[in-house]
C-alpha cells in the first residue's frame, strides 16, 4: 500500500476523488501503476462465489458508475445559475444538509457522497494527487 495524504473533500478530482468515493462505499480498491502514456487508476476488486474480477472505479466521469451512486445516496442536484457557475449537488439526512461543487455535476454528486460519509478531510494515495 501507498502512503496517504490528507486532502480536503472539496479539492478531490479525477482518480483521488474515485478512490474516496470507493472508500466510502466500503469497496475494496486496488491502484494500477502507470502505463501506456495512463496515469495511476483505482479498481474495485468484487469477489463472487466462483470468480473474482477487478473493475475500473470511475464515478466522477462515467454515469454507468455514478449515476446508481446518486439514487442510492439520494443525492439532489442543482445546475449552474447566473448567480454562480458551478454545479451543486447536496444531499439531506436526518436533518443534516452536506453539500459540494464542481464543474460538472458527477463531480459534485461524488464530493457530496465523500462528505456524507468521510467528512470534510479524507486519506488519499499521495499518488493520485495532481
């Protein structure tokens, strides 16, 4: 395993954010080194009665990842608006409203889910850091 860095919830993007994401799903997460001109990547290993298979974790950029996220989590989402130009996504439970930004509105639903669960702060590979 890699050395971890603390990183605020609100500056995850790309692999560091699919990592926190996973971790807060409880998956089991595996990093791929670079190669072929990639940088590093998080895989979700899933285990099976039989079989086991490691699968690209990526719910910041591909909906068939992060769109279940989103209902599962009941994460509601806010586009941007001449007041601001970002996404909101927040989500409420037992009367506590988390709430995050980004570009783009799976960013903002992940970041959300990370604060939900992790909080303000997580552990991320310092590898997957810009």
């Amino acid at each position: 395993m890699t050395d971890l860095i603390e990183v605020k919830t609100a500056d995850l993007v790309g692999e560091a954010l699919g990592w926190a994401v996973g971790m807060a799903e409880g998956l089991e997460l595996e990093l791929e080194p670079p190669h072929y001109n990639t940088s590093w990547r998080v895989f979700a290993r899933h285990r099976y009665t039989v079989t086991e298979q490691a699968k690209r974790f990526n719910p910041w950029e591909d909906w068939a990842v992060g769109g279940p996220l989103l209902q599962k989590h009941n994460v509601s989402l806010h586009c941007p608006q001449k007041d601001w130009d970002y996404w909101a996504a927040w989500i409420t439970e037992n009367g506590k409203d988390v709430a995050q930004g980004a570009d783009f509105p799976l960013p903002a639903a992940c970041r959300a889910i990370v604060a939900h669960k992790l909080g303000d702060t997580v552990q991320v590979p310092k590898e997957l850091m810009p």
